[in-house]
C-alpha cells in the first residue's frame, strides 16, 4: 500500500469523523432542548398538583364544618326526643 493511498484514506476518516462530530453536537443540543421543554412541562405538572392539593383541601374544610353542624343538628335532635319522653313521665310524677 502506497503512502498516498494511505493519506487519501487518513483524509477521508477525518472527514468522517468530522461529520459524525458535528451530528453529535446537533443531537446533544436537541437533547438539551427536549430536556429544557420536558422540564417546563412538569414544573406546570407540579404546579396543576399544588392547585389540585390546594382544592382537596378546601372540600375537606367543608365537609368538616358540614360533619360539625350535623352533629350539632343531631345533638339537639336526641335532646327533644328524649324532653319529649321524658316529659309525660316527668308529669305523671309530679301530678300525683
């Protein structure tokens, strides 16, 4: 083999590897920039959850306060059933 056969061969890896360093450089700033916008896009995921969180906490609040005033409502409820049993007995003793 002939050292001008073997520049010509040298030359054209070079050119090569050239190319596939330039490729590489084009697929690593796509990666870069798919990473930036798939960060982007589950920071406003976070964001949407922190609302949900936000709102789940407000219902719970709610269903709080209504389990408070149902068993208040409730509580008032038995008092009157048993006053309204209670108070025939009552006046049947007191009566004699």
């Amino acid at each position: 083999m002939s050292a001008q056969a073997l520049e010509i061969r040298m030359a054209h890896l070079e050119g090569a590897y050239e190319q596939i360093n330039h490729h590489l450089g084009t697929v690593e700033q796509r990666l870069g920039s798919l990473e930036t916008r798939m960060g982007a896009g589950f920071a406003r995921i976070d964001e949407r959850f922190a609302q949900v969180d936000t709102r789940f906490s407000q219902v719970d609040a709610r269903f709080v306060r209504i389990e408070q005033r149902m068993d208040r409502t409730s509580m008032w409820r038995v008092g009157l059933m048993v006053a309204s049993i209670l108070l025939p007995i009552v006046q049947r003793f007191v009566v004699r």
